[in-house]
C-alpha cells in the first residue's frame, strides 16, 4: 500500500482512539502504539469464543484456543524469517533480556569474560548485563557514539575481541532514532565467536527485520510496540543454542516428566513458557502482523522517515529548539527548547491535545555523554500525518512565546 497523507487519514478509522478523542494527536508511539480495530476485535473473541487454557485440555475449545495460540507463533516466525520453534513468548522486551541474561552464562566459554554493549542503550539492555557482570566477575564495555550520533565501528572493531562473550546492541534508538549497522557488528563479534542479541524493540514495527539476513543469535522486541497488547513479547533464538539453555522460570507445561526427586524439561519453545501465558495477547500480536504486512513494513518506515524529516526542517527554523538528529534515521525525534525543562514542554502540549514523551527515555548515561538531562521526543506511527505535525509545530511556537 502506498502511503501518503491521504491513505493514512483512512488508515486512521481502524483506530478507535482517534474517533473516541477527536483532537488527540498522539506522538509517542516509540512509547507503545495505538492498537487497531481488528487486534482489539482479536482480544475480544478470544474471551468471547475460545476461551480456554492452551496445550492441557483434549476438549475442543482447548484445542481450538492452542490452535490459535500456536498459529500466531508461526506468523510471527514467518515474518522475521524463522521457524515457530525458534519463537518464545514473553512478557517483553525486558523479560526477554533478563531470560538471557540469567541463562546464558552456562554456554559461555570461561575465557570470555567481557560483554559490549553502546553508550545508547535503553536500561533494559543494560541493567540486565550489569547484573550478570557482577554475578560472574565480567567486564562490560561500550561502543562509543560519535558527535553525529552515530555509532563508532573503528571503537567497535577495538571493544569487540576474542575476550567477548556477548555483543547485544539496539537495532534503533530509542531516543535518537540512529538505525545502528548492525550487520558489520554482529560480523565482528562472530569472527570472535560471540554470542549476539538484537534488542528490535523500536525496528520491529518500522523496518523489515530479517533475523538470516542480520544473523543474530538472539532478537527480542515487545507486542504493544507493534500495535499488539501489552504484556506480551517475543525471543528468538537460534535453534542449536535454546537447545542448550536450561530453563528461567519452572512449574506448569514447561515439563517433560515430573517426580519427587527431580524433573526433566519440555522440547523448545516450550521448555521456557512455564505456566499460563497471556494467549489472547499471543494471539492478537499475531493479527498486529498481519494487519501491518498488509500494508507493507517497508512502506511505513518510509512514511514515517518522511514525517521525521518535515519535523526536523519545521523544527530547526524555530530559533531556541535542538534537535538531536543522526543523517540515518528513524521515525523518532528529540529535541530541546531553550530555558524550558522538558517536562515542561510535554506538559504545556498536553494543554493541546498533544502527547508527547520527555525525560531521560530510560537512556541516563546516554543522557550524560551528551551532557543534557532528558530531551522532549516525538515518535511516529504511520496513523500520523502531515497535520498532526503542523498542530505541533504551532503549539511549540505558542509555548516559546508563552515564556519569553
């Protein structure tokens, strides 16, 4: 589907939000997505038509609520370029990234002791490697990022050796909207043999991502960052490695065979889906994908690049506003207005129906390498057009004079 301005204000109507808040112009979707009419009418029938615990019952609602269950997994493998039983259901990004951490140090080799990371990440891909650091005597080390916001390859080519255990990185900002090349790293880090781990929470929405093409050992990323719930996201791991980690969480279905004195584990993915999980969200972040395949991944990313760039030229004619804006970019923009916190802001454009993030974004040392702390962020989805911009923009100029 082409997008321009036109098509999206249709696209828009399978957004109840909009129609429930008429004035509402949202931009903070690297936050969480609004959630279309036909996931929400998913979540809906779920309750309303299969309505039973999955994998345990022989009767058939049970079966039909698995069937359900297990086909979203293939959608979603489908669309990273996978096999289902590469795919774990989480709660989220963060919970993904704590799996690993907690699991991956019985295949790491004892004479790797090191783990890089880059000076951007959000806290959910850094506190969880802090953690393993401490628990098993590593090292963590960080790519550094260049004065255009980018990341350093010649850094990472000196951070990255034969001493590195792990190499985990974001795929895109989520504060600075930099789409990281994370290809030419991943290939450094297996010349060293390490293992390598894809936070695609702010990509899996605007790119394609294709998990043989970037060969990454592990990708996670969250639903309601996808226009699915909240409460659940993904982990991918290659195939031959899940295979060798023992399970996080331990009870219900997660079990081959129980006794008294011990247990033995379930096959992949199943070994690390302990207890009930949240199916109807499973099962509506398999119909968020399915919404956005048909109107294209790529096309989206491309819409909403088109968006970020008008921002940006409409932002930097305004004197005493600083963007914050690498040449490779997303659909995330963040800026500063001089002499106003940027709390301030988010709450001044509250007052026009305009919803924005401010804050540190979960980036503090990122915050602190360029010397700032916090910035005011818009993100886009591809329900935002050209006048939500505008109202924006207006409203921005209003406050700058509000406060002179």
């Amino acid at each position: 589907m082409k997008l321009n301005n036109q098509s999206v204000k249709k696209l828009r109507k399978d957004f109840p939000i909009f129609e429930n808040q008429k004035e509402l112009v949202y931009l903070d979707s690297a936050s969480t997505t609004q959630k279309p009419k036909q996931v929400i009418k998913s979540i809906v029938d779920s309750y309303e038509t299969t309505n039973a615990n999955i994998h345990r019952g022989i009767y058939d609602l049970s079966q039909k609520a698995t069937k359900k269950y297990e086909n979203s997994k293939k959608i979603i493998a489908k669309f990273i370029n996978t096999s289902e039983k590469e795919i774990i259901f989480t709660k989220s990004t963060t919970e993904s990234i704590n799996l690993l951490a907690y699991t991956l140090p019985s295949i790491l080799q004892k004479e790797k002791d090191e783990i890089v990371l880059t000076e951007m990440e959000h806290h959910s891909n850094l506190v969880p490697w802090q953690q393993l650091a401490k628990r098993n005597d590593m090292k963590l080390k960080f790519i550094k990022i260049k004065e255009d916001f980018t990341l350093d390859l010649e850094d990472a080519k000196n951070k990255i050796t034969e001493k590195t255990a792990i190499v985990s990185l974001t795929h895109i900002s989520n504060t600075l909207g930099a789409i990281n090349p994370v290809r030419e790293i991943f290939k450094l880090a297996k010349k060293n043999n390490s293992i390598t781990v894809l936070d695609a929470a702010q990509s899996i929405a605007h790119m394609k991502v294709d998990v043989k093409k970037i060969d990454c050992d592990f990708l996670v990323f969250s639903g309601h960052k996808i226009y699915a719930p909240m409460g659940i996201g993904v982990l991918y791991g290659k195939k031959e490695l899940l295979e060798k980690l023992s399970p996080f969480n331990f009870g219900g279905d997660m079990i081959k065979s129980v006794t008294l004195e011990g247990s033995e584990w379930n096959t992949i993915p199943e070994r690390f889906e302990a207890g009930t999980q949240n199916i109807e969200g499973a099962i509506a972040l398999g119909e968020a994908i399915k919404y956005l395949e048909k109107i294209g991944v790529n096309e989206i990313g491309k819409w909403e690049k088109e968006l970020t760039d008008y921002s940006a030229k409409e932002l930097n004619q305004i004197k005493g506003v600083k963007i914050y804006l690498p040449k490779k970019h997303s659909g995330i923009l963040s800026f500063n207005v001089e002499n106003l916190p940027t709390h301030d802001v988010a709450s001044m454009l509250d007052d026009y129906d305009i919803c924005i993030r401010a804050g540190h974004h979960c980036n503090m040392p990122l915050m602190k390498k360029l010397r700032i702390s916090g910035t005011a962020r818009i993100s886009f989805a591809f329900y935002n057009t050209f006048e939500d911009i505008d109202k924006f923009i207006k409203a921005i100029k209003e406050i700058m004079g509000k406060v002179k």
